[in-house]
C-alpha cells in the first residue's frame, strides 16, 4: 500500500508533513514504513488568491493533474497538506477512484469524540471565508469560532509574511490571536493552515493548539498501510 501526495502548496509545509509521517509510523527497520508518492509543485496558483476573487488563475487543473497520476501510479489515498486546498475537494476526489483527504474531517471527529463544543480557526482567509473548516464541525455540532477583522490580518500575516518567506513568526501575534478566539469561548484553536504547522514543527508554541496536519499525517499512515506508533493512536481511534 503506498500514500500519494499533493504536495508544494507550501512546499516546506509538504516536507513538515513527510518528517510526521515517518515519525508517527511505527518502525523498526525501512520496510515498515509507507511508501509514498509526492509530487511537489509549489508552480500551483495561490488558493486563497483564486478563491476571495483575487486572481482568475485557478490552481484545480494543475491539482487534478497531479492526482490523475497519483491514482495511475496505483496509491491507495491521496493527501493534500494544503487545508485550503479542501475547497476543491468535490473536484479532485470525483476525478479519482481512491480518498483523498485534508485531516479536516479526521479532526472533526477527534474533536467530537473529546466533547469539545466551540473550536477556533487559525487559517487562511480563503479558509475561512469558503468555510472549508467551519462546515465539517458545524456538521459534526461543533461550533466554529472564527477571529475577528484584525486577528484574521494577524494570522494572514503570519502565514504570508513569515512562514511562506522562510522568516520567524512572532509567537506573541500567534497567542494574542489564541487569546481574542478563547475569551469568545473557545475550547482550543486549530493550526488549520499547514504554514502554521510549519511555525509549530520549529518551535514550541504553548498550549491550546491542536494542528490538523498532525491528523492529516496520521490518516495517511493508517489509509497508507503502517502503523501508527502507540503515543499517536488517540488520533484516529
């Protein structure tokens, strides 16, 4: 069994959520890790310029392009460590015969099961406005709380400005935005861009953060045919 990826969207976000997969594995020897199939293109137009309407340059022919080979090349599931990229789901998976999955759906069913009731969004403006996020845990009864005007610029910043540019993030912007989410309500608050998850993979963020990249790389393990090691099985049980 083998794992296909759609990666480079970002790219270093693609080689964060490799090193979790090989972490997370059980494994005693290189065979017993999944293989994988990664294409990295970091050409694909940007997803949140194409969905606020900024640019008319879709990044879907190129994405669809990529998982018509991966599914040819006979991988069992198709991941995408882009959350944004979810908004083309539809798409991408009815062009395909195998799951193709983001770690959203995974992290609204863990989150479920740990009787959490508000959960805030840290992601792109594409994300939140498209509501790729807010609508599985809405459909799982889970209320999504969103940041407001200058906490959304502060996470887009981040995103944008820091991790994309290879540059420190300022972890004091990162809690003030975890804060302003909390005071509203929130039980927790998801890194539910993969840049974020790069910012998190480099340092310690503190508390009350749960990265759904780290369920992504999870899902894949399992979907992919390994192990998950013992620490990492509350993910998906």
């Amino acid at each position: 069994m083998s794992i296909g990826v759609i990666g480079g969207l970002g790219p270093m976000a693609t080689v964060v959520y490799m090193k979790k997969v090989v972490s997370m594995t059980d494994a005693s020897r290189d065979q017993d890790h999944p293989d994988m199939i990664v294409f990295s293109s970091p050409s694909v137009p940007d997803r949140t310029a194409y969905i606020l309407g900024e640019s008319s340059d879709s990044p879907l022919p190129a994405m669809l392009e990529m998982a018509s080979k991966l599914d040819a090349a006979g991988v069992d599931v198709i991941a995408v460590p882009c959350i944004t990229a979810r908004y083309f789901n539809s798409e991408i998976g009815g062009s395909v015969g195998i799951p193709v999955i983001h770690g959203v759906e995974g992290t609204a069913s863990y989150l479920k099961r740990n009787g959490y009731e508000r959960v805030g969004i840290m992601a792109t403006s594409g994300s939140i406005r498209s509501g790729v996020i807010a609508s599985v845990l809405e459909s799982y009864g889970i209320e999504a709380v969103i940041p407001n005007d200058e906490g959304q610029k502060t996470v887009t910043s981040l995103i944008y400005d820091s991790v994309k540019c290879g540059k420190p993030a300022d972890m004091d912007a990162l809690h003030k935005v975890r804060d302003e989410l909390m005071s509203r309500g929130a039980q927790i608050c998801l890194l539910g861009c993969t840049e974020l998850s790069v910012f998190s993979d480099s340092c310690d963020i503190g508390d009350g953060f749960f990265d759904i990249l780290d369920m992504l790389a999870a899902q894949s393990v399992v979907m992919g045919g390994g192990r998950l090691r013992e620490e990492y099985q509350y993910l998906v049980e």
